[in-house]
C-alpha cells in the first residue's frame, strides 16, 4: 500500500540532493544517451528483484493487505546487484562499463514496476473477491450476491485483464510530465527520497555508506531466511508451530493477540512510522479484545446463534461492515481533502502571473541543467495519444468477452474520464506523497454496480473498480519515477521505456506468484493464515452497491454510521489541532485493518518500532543509515523462504512435526 508509509523529506536531504551532483557541466557530460541507460545487466537485475518482491507483497496481499513503500529497498537492492557484478568482473580481469546513477534508476523503475503489479493488480481484493470461496463467504442467499456471480481466477484470464488494463496508464499523463514536474514544481516526496538515495550512492562517501547497509543487509536477510526455515519443522498440522505461539496466554491467543516471530512484519514494522504501528493495535485492541468478545456475547439476540461465524449475517457480518465503515469514512475525507489541496493550488497557480525569464534567472544552475535535460530527450505527443486510444480500444473488446457483466460504453466512458481522475490523484500525490488511487476505485465500484442492476453489479463493480484504480495509481506512479529521473538526470524515454518493462515483467510474474500460494496454501480461508481479507472487504463493497443498507446484519448499520464518523473527525482533529496533539491521533484506515485479520500482526509491527525506537536512543546516527537496510533484509529473507516452502506444499512434503500448547 504506497499510501500506507508516508515518506518525510527533511531539507538537508534536498541540500545531499543538490550536492550529489555539484560536480559541474563534466556531470552532465558524462551522462550515456537513453538508449544505453537501459542495460542487458541492469534487466536481469530488474528481473530478479522484481520477482523476490512480488513473491514478498503477494504474501502481505493474503495475510493482511498491509504492504510498506518499498522503492527505497529496491534501489538499495538495485546497487547490491550491479556493484557486486561489477567488482566480480574487475576481479576476474573483465573490464565493464561503469554503474551509474542513470543505470541505478532504471533497475529500481522496472523492478517496482513488476512488484507494483503484484501490489496493486487485486489478487488480494477485487479479482480475488470474484472467485467462488468470496462468494460463498458473501452468502449465495442474498439478494445482490445472485447466483454464479463469480469467475475462479486462473493464469491465462488474470494476465490478460493486467495487460490490457496496465499499460493505459502509462500514457494517460505523459504529455504532462513537463507540467507536473518543472512547471508546478511538485516534490513528489517518495520519488525524492529514492533520488536523494540513489545519488548518495554514486559517491565515494555513499559507497562506504553503501558497504555497511550491504553488510546489514545480507546479516539480517541470511538470519531471517534461516529462522523460517527452522520455524517450518515445527508447523506439520493446524495452529501449529511458533506462528501460533501463546505469548500472553492462551486466553488473549484465542483472541488472536499473541506474537507470531513472523520477521516479514517486524521489518514491515520498522520500515512504517510510529503512527501506523499504533493505529494499528489500537485497532486490534478495539475490535478484538472488547467490540467482538461482546458482540459475540449477543448471539441470538443480534444474529441466530445457528449461523456460522463465517456467515455474513453472523459476528463476520459486523468485521467486515465496520471495516469498511473506516475505510469509507477515511477514504472519504482524504479524497476530498486531496481534491481541495489540488484545487486550491492549481488556482494559484493560473492567478499567479508567471514571469518565466525572472524564474530562469533565479533558478539555480543545477536545477536549469536537469531541466534541460528532462526536457532534451522528450516523448512526442502522438505517441502517447495513439497509444491511449489503441489500448482503450483494445480494453473495450477484450475485457467484455472475459467479463459479459461489464458492458464495452462502461469502459469507453472509464477510460473518457480516467486521464482527469489520474491527473488530481497525480498532482495530490506530488504535494502530499498520497496515491489516492482505491478511493477512485471505490466510487467507480459503487456507481457502476448500482448502474449495472442486482444480476451483473457484483462482478461489473469489482472488475470496473480494477480497471480505474490501475490507470489512477499506475500514472501515478510514472510521475514519482519522473521525478526520480529529473533528479537522477535520467532520461524521460528509458523511464518510460524501464517502468513499460517492468509492467510487462509484472503482467506475467504475479499471476504467476499469485498460483502458487492459490494452489500451495489454503487462501481466503477466514480462520487460516492467508485470509486475504479484502477480497470479502471488496465483495461486500459491490453487494451494498446493489442491495443498499440491506445487506448489513441487525444493529450494524449504527455500528457502521458511528465509525465513519469516528473516522472523519480522527482525520479533521489532526489536520486542524496543533501538531504535537494531531501526531497523536490515529489513522483510521490503519485501524480498519486489525477489525478483520486480527492483533497478531499489529503486535508485530509494534515489536518493529520498538526496536527503531530503541536503536534511536542508542544510537541515531547508525540507525538513521541501518534501519531501512536491515528491515529489507527481515523482509526479504522471511518472504523468500514462501517459495521454497510452497514448493514442498505443492510436492506434498510436509513438515514433520507439530509444536502445539493447551491448558495444564
């Protein structure tokens, strides 16, 4: 979730920044033309990373749905790879070309470009809400959720809707990428972040720097990847091994609070802020250590006690709705706060008479020469117009014959609006560092399944709710690698062409990725580990599309009412109180999370910021350099071990003992 970990730049991170590349005109000089900024070496290495971190977000995606900005990781990765390959080669007596910050750019572009798909595709919420078990789960007998509303997914038809629904937005806003980064000067915080990082590399102070977060890097990674392999011969049954491990008994185990040893959420803790970490127990605390063990009190009273829990018109019902109460509510503010700060901007901007020679004067000469060079190499036009309307043409003719429910004139008009929609979610994430692409998704799966009638709306929202939100974020997206280029001095055309590359990769890989935890592991199972909890979150977004508040179980609705409320006010009270109270308040849509999977994870991530929170204290220097480092190689090694061990699942191999623990 890009969204989910907002990335702060201080200034004298602009000021390394500026001083990464004070080397005068020789710098620019020095720069290799477009086409060889794209390198055979530099795709491999885009490849490889790509597919480790598809494999890592895809189990995020259906454990939690929580998934930490890793684009930073990625460069860091990216310079690991090709410095190492390098120093092999000078070894060995072979003379290569030499890694540069352009070559850097591109292998983080194209690898973020593929794991992105893995993130944003809906393998965890809205194509996953189409398969069967999420109908089911929905309840067959309800009046929005008809008969055979559903599509089992599978490779051949989930690669196809990725292509044909992941380029478009590639070029829905090319033609304004001058406007966007050298007119209106957009900050675009996490794409300053990986330049500012990418440019400290490429120095000879940043290659010692580099040394040691290498160092952490693999220690943590080998540590981590060796730890889940060992905690994998005590899980051989159900609620086995030390994932199920009673930390504060077995009475808060049965609630789900208990510390798992996952090393995935413990580096995703440390890499999200504080805030987010908090917002989540808090969650967690709320929901299931005093909202479910009453609620769960009233059965026969609120709900028939002959239901099972799973059913939506059982204590489910009340997760899932209240879940969605605060993600509404949250999304809802955000969107429209967004949308002011957009507005409000923009028409400074037009009232403000420009003097475009005073500003050229004014303008530093480090900055004039990016410009030139942002601007030297440019797209045309026509390209991307003729690219557009192929794409959404082919989208019309394509994706009805998959989906019937979802008429050929609902994609023509998606795609006659997408542009203006990726435009403020562009421009909003360039003040604020939002992508707020799923809010979009969201109104476009309400409308169009209450457009579309109770026999297609289910299906026609959730695939026309994918088909907005791809073109939204991916544009997005293309608009913080441009501006890591603008600062990087990488050319406009290989960023296009890498971030093109890298969907492509991302197209075949996590359909791919997706299989094999689909077919290995027991996905969607609400009691399980891999819940994929917004797939059900999704579902029921287009059910209440169809159906309205009737869908909702008895006293839900004023559930629902009290925390979109909640949700709303936590939101104005950080951004209108002071801020040593606002830092404070937590963030809704963190805490919607924990209502549905559990506290678990939530006591994870807290470990998490435990520990940066002590290693700042200790020493803040070293974490400040350490953390971002470590952290990936906690996440990494803990995700790889997923394919190897779905291996095994899929050969039947399975572990040979089972570390339980009951009551004395």
């Amino acid at each position: 979730m890009r969204n989910a970990n907002m990335e702060v730049i201080e200034r004298e991170d602009v000021e390394q920044l500026s001083n990464g590349t004070q080397n005068g005109a020789d710098d620019f000089r020095r720069i290799e033309p477009w086409t060889k900024q794209i390198t055979i070496r530099g795709l491999v290495a885009s490849i490889v990373i790509g597919i480790i971190y598809s494999i890592i977000v895809m189990k995020l995606n259906l454990t939690t749905g929580l998934v930490p900005n890793l684009n930073v990781s990625a460069a860091l990765l990216a310079f690991v790879f090709l410095r190492t390959w390098t120093k092999l080669l000078h070894r060995a007596g072979i003379v290569s070309a030499p890694f540069t910050r352009q070559e850097n750019t591109i292998i983080q572009t194209c690898a973020v470009a593929c794991y992105s798909i893995a993130v944003g595709g809906g393998f965890g919420s809205y194509l996953l809400g189409l398969n069967k078990r999420t109908y089911e789960q929905a309840g067959v007998d309800t009046e929005g959720n008809t008969l055979g509303s559903y599509k089992e997914p599978g490779v051949g038809w989930m690669t196809g809707f990725l292509f044909v629904s992941s380029f478009v937005g590639l070029l829905a806003l090319v033609p304004l990428r001058k406007i966007m980064i050298i007119d209106y000067r957009l900050t675009y915080p996490s794409g300053t972040a990986t330049a500012v990082l990418i440019n400290g590399f490429h120095t000879p102070k940043g290659d010692e720097m580099a040394k040691k977060q290498v160092h952490g890097f693999v220690r943590f990674f080998s540590v981590s990847f060796l730890w889940a392999f060992f905690q994998w011969f005590y899980s051989g049954g159900d609620k086995c091994g030390f994932v199920q491990f009673p930390t504060f008994g077995l009475k808060a185990w049965k609630q789900s609070f208990y510390f798992d040893f996952s090393m995935t959420y413990v580096g995703a803790g440390m890499i999200c802020s504080h805030l987010v970490n908090l917002s989540l127990l808090l969650g967690a605390v709320l929901s299931w250590g005093i909202m479910w063990p009453l609620i769960g009190q009233l059965k026969g009273d609120w709900f028939p006690a002959t239901l099972p829990e799973s059913s939506m018109k059982s204590l489910n019902g009340y997760k899932v709705f209240v879940s969605i109460a605060l993600i509404l509510g949250d999304g809802l503010y955000n969107f429209l706060k967004i949308l002011y700060f957009t507005s409000r901007n923009l028409s400074a901007g037009l009232n403000k008479k420009p003097n475009r020679i005073s500003d050229a004067q004014n303008e530093p000469i480090d900055d004039l020469k990016r410009n030139e060079v942002f601007i030297r190499e440019g797209i045309p036009l026509w390209v991307a117009c003729t690219g557009y309307i192929c794409f959404a043409i082919i989208s019309a003719i394509v994706i009805p014959l998959m989906f019937p429910e979802l008429k050929w004139y609902y994609i023509i008009a998606a795609y006659i609006i997408a542009p203006s929609l990726s435009f403020c979610n562009a421009y909003g994430a360039g003040l604020t560092d939002m992508n707020m692409a799923y809010n979009y998704g969201k109104v476009a799966l309400f409308l169009l399944s209450a457009l579309a009638g109770k026999d297609s709306g289910v299906v026609a929202g959730l695939v026309g709710c994918g088909l907005i939100k791809s073109i939204v974020s991916i544009s997005s997206d293309l608009m913080h690698d441009f501006k890591t280029g603008h600062l990087t001095l990488t050319s406009p055309r290989s960023m296009l062409l890498g971030q093109a590359i890298g969907t492509a990769i991302g197209c075949v890989v996590a359909p791919i990725t997706f299989f094999l935890f689909y077919k290995a592991f027991d996905v969607g199972n609400p009691n399980g580990e891999y819940k994929a909890p917004y797939a059900i979150i999704y579902r029921n977004m287009a059910i209440l599309g169809v159906e309205g508040f009737s869908a909702l179980p008895h006293h839900c609705l004023q559930l629902c009412y009290g925390f979109f409320a909640f949700a709303i006010a936590a939101n104005l009270v950080r951004d209108v109180s002071p801020k040593k109270i606002g830092k404070w308040v937590p963030l809704p849509m963190a805490m919607a999370v924990p209502f549905l999977v559990g506290a678990y994870f939530a006591i994870d991530m807290c470990v998490g910021s435990l520990i940066v929170f002590v290693w700042h204290k200790l020493n803040s220097a070293k974490a400040g350099l350490m953390v971002p480092a470590v952290a990936s190689g906690l996440i990494c090694g803990d995700g790889l071990w997923v394919l190897p061990s779905s291996i095994l699942a899929l050969a039947k191999i399975n572990p040979p003992i089972c570390m339980n623990f009951l009551a004395a």
